[in-house]
C-alpha cells in the first residue's frame, strides 16, 4: 500500500517541505535578529542573498503544499476499495486515528501558506523588504505546523492495514452517531440555508464595497473566514443532499466520486481560494502606510478581493444549482 503512486508522492513531498521550512526558519531566525537595510555590510548582503534564494524555493515548495491537500483527499478516496467497509474517504480516513488530525492539518496549513505566500509577494513589491521580519515571523509559526502535518501523515500511512473493518460515510454522519459531523448533519435545513445564504450574501456586497470604495477593509475579511465554516457546515447539513437525491446521505467527501461529477473538487478549490483571498486583504491591512508599498498594495488589496468575491460567487452557483434546478426536495 505504502507503494501507490499518490502516498509515495504526499510522503517524499512532506520531507521536501518540511526540511525546506525548517531550514527557512533557522535562517529566519538569523535574519530577525541581523536585518539591517540600511547598512551595506557584508553580512547584510549576505543575508539579503539568503532571503531571496530562500523566498523564491519556498514560494514553490509552499504552493506544492497547496495541491497536496488535494492530492491528499484523492488518494485516500483512491484507496477506500482496499478496506472493508469503506465507500469513499471517509473509511480511508477511519482507519486508524491519525486520518482526520492530517486532514485538519492539511486544511490549516493551506489557508496559513496561502497567506505566507500572499505576504511573501506583497514584501516583494516593496524596494526596502518592509515586510521581510513579518512574513519570517509568520514562518515561524507556520513550520512547527508543517512539520507536525508531515509526522502525522508519515504514521497515517505506515500504520494503514487493509484486514481493518473500517466505517462508511452513512455511519459517522448518522444521527445516532455521537460525533461533530452527526451534529452537524441534523441540523434543520431551512434555518441553515439562512444562515448559509445570508452570510454568502454579507460577504459579496462587504467585498463589492471593499473593492469599489476602499471602504470596510476589516468587515470583508472578518466574514470571509466566517463564511468559510459556514459553507463546510451547509455542505454537510443540505447541499451534499441535493447532489445525492437522498434526504439521509451527508458525506462532504462523496460528492469528490466520478458518480457526481466530481462536483466536490471545484466546491472545495473555489472555496479555500476564497477563503484565502479573502483573509490576505485582511492581512495588508496593517501595512497600507508603508511608503514602499503605498502603490502596490491597495491594487493587491483589490485584486484578492475581486478573486475572493468571484470564488465564493462561483462556490455559491455550484451549490445552488442542484437545489434551485432538480427535482429533488425537502421537506422544510
């Protein structure tokens, strides 16, 4: 098992990253204390290669991280026929209890990249490096992160055993099931669509506004991250159903199968690319008074705006289209 192509792939990556981020934040940690722009000594242009070298092979490694989620979510769909009792990720990732601790890692360290990645750009706009102590400060709390994701995704993989009768998807989002997800799947559909389409739309005219005006810099990044677990939260409680036609199915992983299209892939892309774009226009904010960046900025501002906007008009479309067009109902 240890030999399919997509673990081999997620494992030898994981060391590449995380030897890479820890490597970054050693030498981060030299550049906090002897960052001087203003002196042309040689251990400052020594240290200004360094950052430089290091930004560009971290900027690529941290956006392989980024498709690593979902190469993650793949493979583990992949290799659910290998185990009894599983139907789609959800067994995979039941096998033992290190499945879901990845899964929630991964998601973290995407948004956390993302926003490295975001912050690394932005201090590459500026002539001076004026963000280059913040984004080697947010590097180093995003290394402990990828290094535990790697720990834990090298046990996932070495303790899977195929002779393990493991749990299907109707199982752990049942509501006799004690658990977040069966929680979370009874919620009452009318009240969640709501909510759901009530913080869609708060998000869209916060970012139209913000993209238009300048205006409310802080509201749209704040909703964005609401509207993150919001929508996690309405695909399990409604949306999964009216992809599946059935009233009782609340798998968020099912709809990723060739049987719906594969719907699941651009739900998910669209919404953490929202998601991320959305929280970058927050992360800028502080940084607008910055001489080098007085330009740059407010246009990078604008342009993860109008990604973050589209995407979760984009999101909200997909979700929608099967509520609004088939031919299924509920009851509500």
């Amino acid at each position: 098992m240890i030999l399919h192509p997509g673990i081999l792939s997620l494992l030898i990556s994981s060391l590449l990253v995380g030897g890479m981020v820890l490597y970054a934040a050693s030498c981060g940690i030299a550049i906090l204390r002897g960052w001087d722009i203003s002196s042309g000594s040689e251990r400052q242009l020594q240290l200004e290669r360094q950052t430089y070298l290091i930004s560009t092979i971290l900027g690529y490694l941290l956006f392989f991280q980024l498709i690593s989620l979902f190469l993650f979510i793949y493979t583990v769909d992949d290799i659910c026929p290998l185990f009894t009792g599983a139907m789609c990720a959800v067994g995979s990732l039941t096998v033992n209890p290190f499945g879901y601790p990845v899964l929630l890692c991964k998601t973290a360290t995407f948004i956390l990249a993302g926003l490295w990645l975001i912050l690394n750009y932005a201090d590459s706009r500026g002539y001076d490096y004026p963000l280059i102590r913040v984004k080697y400060r947010f590097l180093l709390v995003l290394a402990p992160l990828v290094v535990v994701e790697a720990v834990l995704q090298w046990i996932y993989f070495l303790k899977l055993q195929p002779d393990v009768i493991t749990s299907c998807c109707g199982s752990l989002f049942s509501s006799a099931n004690e658990s977040v997800a069966a929680e979370i799947a009874t919620l009452p559909a009318f009240p969640m669509m709501t909510v759901f389409y009530g913080v869609m739309l708060l998000t869209l005219v916060s970012g139209v506004v913000f993209y238009r005006t300048g205006k409310g810099g802080w509201l749209f990044p704040l909703v964005s991250g609401i509207a993150f677990v919001v929508a996690i939260v309405a695909v399990i409680s409604f949306i999964s159903l009216y992809f599946y036609e059935l009233p009782t199915h609340h798998c968020p992983f099912c709809i990723l199968q060739k049987e719906y299209l594969y719907v699941g892939y651009p739900l998910y892309i669209l919404l953490l690319v929202a998601t991320v774009s959305g929280l970058g226009t927050g992360l800028l904010l502080p940084f607008r008074k910055i001489a080098s960046l007085a330009e740059t900025l407010p246009q990078l501002s604008r342009k993860l705006t109008f990604v973050s906007v589209l995407s979760y008009l984009l999101f909200t479309i997909i979700a929608s289209w099967p509520i609004l067009f088939s031919s299924f109902t509920l009851r509500i």
